[in-house]
C-alpha cells in the first residue's frame, strides 16, 4: 500500500488500458474533502471469480460504505442463475437490514430485524407479505386459486369454493346489528332482540320478551300470548302448567283437553 501522497494531477490517456493483480487485491484511493472517483464508459463490468464456486458460477460484489455514519450499500451477483442482491445496513447494527433480492424466480424485499420487520415476496406461485413475529403478526398470502389473511391464529381464506375462518372469536359489527361466534356459542343482536345459541340451548331475547329451548324443553315468558288456530290445535305432554297473572280467556267452537 503506498504510503507517500503525491497532489500533482497525473493524465493518462491510452487506447487499451490492463490492470492486473497478481495477489487478487486492487487499491483505489480517493482522498480529500471534496473527492470522488468516477468511471465513465458505455458499460462497466465487475467480476469476481472465486475456485470453490466453480461449480455454481461466479460471484461478484461492490460494496459503497460511509465511515462517518456507518452506512452499508452492497450489490452481489451470484450463482449460475441471474441473481441481484441489494443490501443497507447500519455498522452498529448489522443485523438490522434492508435487502432486495431479484432473480430469475422472482423478488424478495426485507426490511428491519429478521423475523421482526417486514417482508414482501413474489414469485410464480404466490405473493406473500409478513410483517413482524411469524407466530403473532400479520400476514397476507395470495396464490393463483385463494387469498389468505392471518394475523396471530386467527386466519381468513378466500377461495372460489368460499369463505373460511378460523380464530378464536368472529364478530361482525353492522349497528345496530352484530354476530358474535367463539368457543362458547353464537349471539346475534337486532337492536333489542338477541338469538343466544349454545350447547345447553337456544335463547331468544325481545324486550321483556325472553324464549328458551334446551335439553329440558321449552320456557317462555311474555307480557301477552296470542295463539290462533284456524283448524285443530292438539297439545300433548306430561305435564303441563299454564298460569296468568291477571286475565286469561280461551274461545274455541270445539275444546277438548285430555
């Protein structure tokens, strides 16, 4: 490596210019406040030949890095298929990146701490976006045949066959309507009418109105019962209670109980 500086302008100007390094490395300074090095042709090749990766191809890489600020810019083409990688990062923090992959099979753009960032990739089978923890975060995946959603467990799958979910609770909110669907059960609300459903029964709610069905049979309790038959009504059970509190009047042409 030189040591000496010399600041006198030296031109070269040549048809065919080789440089050449026995060792494998080549040195280029530019120095001063207001330096810069420029190469200026129709095209501008950089490769790099490495023997163990004479089986898959070669590799070749150009690094711009900022000393002041740590900041890292890297451009790799590697492999025997067209690849370009594209890497940011910060000294002090390497692992925190962005990275842009493109090749023949597609892209793939990554931002942040892996696993923690966020994550974009297409390709022939699907386009997938992630952002934070795999486990807790979101995710949306589309393929040629279905759209998944997922954040957490809770997933969402369109395909032409339908719609299917699958979370630990379903709530659909349109006020003054909702429907609410989780381990327990099913609530819809209508304003102030609610449809309970659950494993013990089926509850159905109007104001002071309230109906229930389960294992048991079947209770109701209404401010006023009107019940109108024009044929045969036929009532048959085990036991039966029928109480007012105030009024109750039946009319019938032909009444019979047994």
């Amino acid at each position: 490596m030189p040591t000496n500086i010399d600041l006198n302008v030296d031109v070269h100007s040549v048809a065919q210019y080789y440089l050449s390094a026995l060792a494998g490395i080549v040195e280029i300074n530019s120095l001063g406040p207001e330096s810069s090095f420029s190469v200026q042709s129709q095209s501008v090749y950089l490769g790099a030949f490495v023997p163990e990766l004479a089986e898959t191809g070669s590799l070749a890489s150009l690094g711009l890095i900022q000393s002041g600020t740590g900041g890292l810019v890297n451009i790799e083409a590697s492999g025997a298929s067209p690849s370009v990688s594209l890497v940011v990062n910060l000294l002090e923090n390497p692992d925190c990146i962005s990275n842009l992959i493109l090749n023949a099979e597609g892209f793939m753009v990554n931002y942040g701490l892996p696993g923690v960032g966020g994550f974009i990739s297409i390709n022939s089978s699907n386009v997938a976006i992630f952002m934070g923890d795999p486990s807790a975060g979101s995710s949306f995946v589309m393929t040629p045949d279905s759209i998944t959603l997922k954040v957490g467990q809770a997933t969402m799958t369109l395909t032409a066959e339908g719609l299917v979910t699958n979370a630990p609770a379903v709530n659909t909110v349109c006020d003054p309507t909702s429907v609410l669907i989780n381990a327990e059960g099913i609530t819809e609300v209508v304003g102030e009418t609610v449809r309970e459903m659950n494993e013990e029964g089926h509850t159905l709610t109007a104001a002071e109105t309230e109906m229930n069905v389960g294992v048991e049979g079947l209770e109701a309790e209404v401010p006023t019962h009107t019940l109108e038959a024009d044929g045969s009504l036929e009532t048959n059970t085990a036991l039966f209670s029928l109480s007012a509190d105030g009024m109750q009047t039946m009319e019938a042409p032909i009444s019979m109980q047994e």
